[in-house]
C-alpha cells in the first residue's frame, strides 16, 4: 500500500513538473491557499438577525479558533416565484448584482468584507451559475439567456422546481455572467468564489471566465464537482469538493465496508497531484440539512473524521456551529438559527488542528514537496495511519476508524524518530514505542 501511494506522489511530481511551475509562478500572489482552512457562513442561520452586521461580531472569536478563509453562501437577493418555504432557497438568485436585504445592505457587506480583511480572513462567496430563479431580472430583460423547453417555457434545471437553468451557448449571458462576477471584486474587494455545482456548466465557460475576472486581482477558485469525476474542471479551479470521500466514508460507517476501500480511494486521490486541491469536510450546507450532521452520519468516527480532513492534503472545509457542536439538522428555506451556546466544546479541538495545518509545512495542501505515506499498522482494518514529510518536517495521523477500542502497533520503515503530540504535548521516540490503546473515538496526531 505504501509503495503505491509513494510511487503516485513520486511521478506526479516529474511529470507535471513544467506545468506546475508556471502554475506556482501565476499563483504567488495567492500562496495562502497552501495552509488556509474555509470556513463556510450560513448569514441566516447564523444569528437571530440574520444579517452581515450581526455575524461580524463573530469574526473575532473564529480568528481565534484559527479560522483562515470565510465562504459566505450566496448574498444575492431570492427569487420570489416559485420559492419553496416561506424564505425560498439562497441558490435561486433574483439578481447577481443586488444584496439580499433579508441581510442587510450592500454597504453593510462591505464593512463586513473590510474588517474581515483587517483580521486577517480571506473573504469569498457563492457564485450560482448553472440557474437562477424563476423571476430573476434576466428573465425579464434577456429571456434569451436561458434555456427553453419544447413548449417555449423556461427550463426547469434537475427537478429543482424553483430554478431554471441558463444557456452557455449565449455567448452575451457568457459576458454579463463575467461582468456580474467583477461587480463583486470591484465593489467589495472579495478574494475569491466558491462556484456551485461547477460542472453543471460547460467547463469552457469556468476557462473563459477565470482569466477575465483576475484581471481585477488574483483570486481562489473552490468549485462543487469531484475530481475523480470531473477531471478537466480541475485544471481551471484551486480546489474541488471530495464528494467521492464524502459518500464511501458515510457508507464504510453505516454500510460496515472494509476500511481498505478508503485507503484505495485516498490513493486515487492522490494520483490527481498536486496542481489542484480537494475539500475535505464532514459537514456542508447541503449535507447538514438534507442528509444529516456529521454525527448521524459517522457516529463514534465524528472526530477522526475531523482530524482526517484538517491533515490530509488538501484544504478542511467547517460549516456553521461544528464548534459547537451543532447536533441539528438546520431547515434550508426557514429561518432556523443555530443553538449557540457560550461553551464551543470543538473551539480548541479545531484550533489545534487549524494551527498545525497553517503552521506546519508537512501539511500545505497542493505542494509537490510533500509527500504522504499511509502506513501498515498490526490493525490495518480498523486503524487508518499516515505520516507526512517536508523536507524535515513530519506529521503523524493515527485514527481509530472502528466501533471498539483498538490496541495495536505501527509497524513500518516511513515512521521514526521522536515526535510530540500535538493535542496533550507528550513525547514519543517510535523507533521503540510504537504500540497504541486506542479508545472508541481515539486519534492522535504528532509532529517532528
């Protein structure tokens, strides 16, 4: 198994070596994406106000909890016809110009975005390209734009009835689609776009349109597609989603799979290199509320999971109160506010993790010079164990992803040497310690 993943780490770094050094060379002004974390913001859940104003006075205790990079879900104003539920989905945009005034001003915003950027934060938003609303203000002034069915009426996008989906054959809804994502750059200084369902539209579009809105400034590009699936989407974003991850690590939990099936996977990750990045997460927008919170859906193997996502390479991904945590399922398009407490139980958990994966060079997301190795443990069906190695920097992972305690060893040549632990600071020399009790739950990540 090590061998494997090794040799893909290996001769991604050859052959992609050109390609990857101009990559780096048009990506220095954005070198925070190699150590950032997102953070995504659900503004209307997240307060009882609901608005910009309210939720940037929570800026400063994720700045503490170690928080990088915020995604806002879209602040475009909801199409009223056809909403669903009393407020309408965020994903069915009225307007891609305008604030939606259920969170405040466009001014408003732009004082959030200002002292997010004095923090420290990076700041980007949903970007809805594949549909908009029914009554959204092209189907007005360019009914042209969209796609039509049979019949002449506008063509409802998958079986989402309050949407309707665009035409990318219309080159000029292309330009105004570009020109209302500069709008947002110019205005209010963002840095960057999370694009949903990006492969949902025509991948010449994403190439189009990337070059042309960094002509404002250098920007991150998350997209919502899987790489596995989409492979061409990711030579035009920063970071895709890890949808394939997502669904095989809920159905090893809940579908009892062999843990070697994750491994496998991780494997065809990692043979995608490095010119892109994956998403890791345990919770999302989408996932919360239709599917359920991270603890329905992975149980005793919430926090492994977690600490997965954070050290993996790649880019952790949290939603809205998983520092809490939040042990709800919150309602999409009804007001349903998170249960804060003042306790954030998961505060200092991901503050720990969010600083080594900052901190620590054995863990920049997307970077040739890091190579990961999966290592062979006396209990490779229920422990998941990996070491990461930067030059002199090392970082260890060891997860128990079973429903019982385990006690095994790590028994493999990648991993030696004294190492400390990051979350109880205790010392390890594992050219002889190398046995482990782990407890139901147990993780434990080091650093050399």
């Amino acid at each position: 198994m090590r061998k494997l993943i090794l040799l893909a780490v290996i001769g991604l770094g050859i052959v992609s070596c050109t390609t990857q050094n101009l990559r780096n060379t048009m990506d220095l002004p954005k070198e925070w994406k190699h150590t950032t974390n997102i953070y995504e913001v659900n503004i209307r859940q997240y307060t009882k106000e609901g608005t910009f104003k309210a939720f940037e006075k929570e800026m400063p205790r994720l700045k503490t909890m170690g928080v990088r990079t915020l995604w806002f879900m879209p602040i475009t104003p909801i199409a009223q016809q056809n909403k669903k539920g009393s407020l309408g989905s965020q994903y069915a945009a009225a307007d891609y110009t305008s604030i939606n005034p259920e969170f405040g001003t466009l001014n408003d915003f732009k004082h959030m975005v200002n002292e997010a950027h004095r923090l420290g934060f990076k700041v980007i938003i949903d970007w809805v390209a594949n549909h908009t609303g029914w009554d959204h203000i092209w189907t007005k002034t360019h009914p042209e734009f969209y796609l039509k069915d049979p019949d002449g009426k506008f063509h409802i996008a998958s079986g989402m009835d309050d949407i309707i989906e665009l035409d990318y054959k219309n080159q000029d809804m292309r330009k105004a689609m570009i020109e209302a994502m500069k709008f947002w750059v110019k205005e209010t200084d963002i840095d960057g776009f999370r694009c949903d369902l990006a492969s949902w539209v025509e991948v010449d579009f994403w190439q189009q349109a990337r070059p042309e809105v960094e002509t404002l400034k250098p920007l991150f590009w998350l997209g919502e597609f899987d790489e596995l699936e989409s492979p061409e989407y990711g030579k035009v974003f920063d970071a895709s989603y890890s949808w394939t991850w997502m669904h095989k690590s809920n159905d090893y939990y809940n579908k009892n799979l062999p843990l070697q099936d994750l491994k496998d996977l991780l494997i065809k990750y990692s043979n995608i290199g490095d010119a892109s990045m994956r998403a890791w997460f345990t919770s999302n927008h989408d996932e919360n509320s239709w599917n359920g919170t991270e603890y329905e859906k992975y149980g005793v193997i919430t926090k492994p999971m977690a600490v997965f996502s954070a050290t993996w390479n790649g880019i952790p991904l949290l939603y809205s109160g998983q520092e809490l945590p939040n042990m709800k399922r919150l309602e999409f398009f009804e007001k349903d506010v998170i249960k804060w407490t003042n306790t954030y139980q998961n505060a200092d958990f991901y503050k720990t993790l969010l600083s080594i994966k900052a901190s620590n060079p054995a863990l920049r997301g997307g970077d040739p010079n890091v190579s990961t190795y999966l290592l062979n443990t006396t209990a490779n069906d229920k422990i998941l164990a990996y070491v990461r190695k930067n030059g002199k920097n090392e970082v260890l992972v060891v997860l128990n992803m079973s429903k019982e305690p385990v006690d095994f060893s790590i028994e493999d040549n990648n991993l030696s040497g004294s190492f400390r632990n990051i979350f109880d600071a205790t010392k390890r020399n594992f050219d002889s310690e190398k046995n482990f009790n782990f407890k139901v739950s147990d993780y434990a990540v080091f650093e050399k």
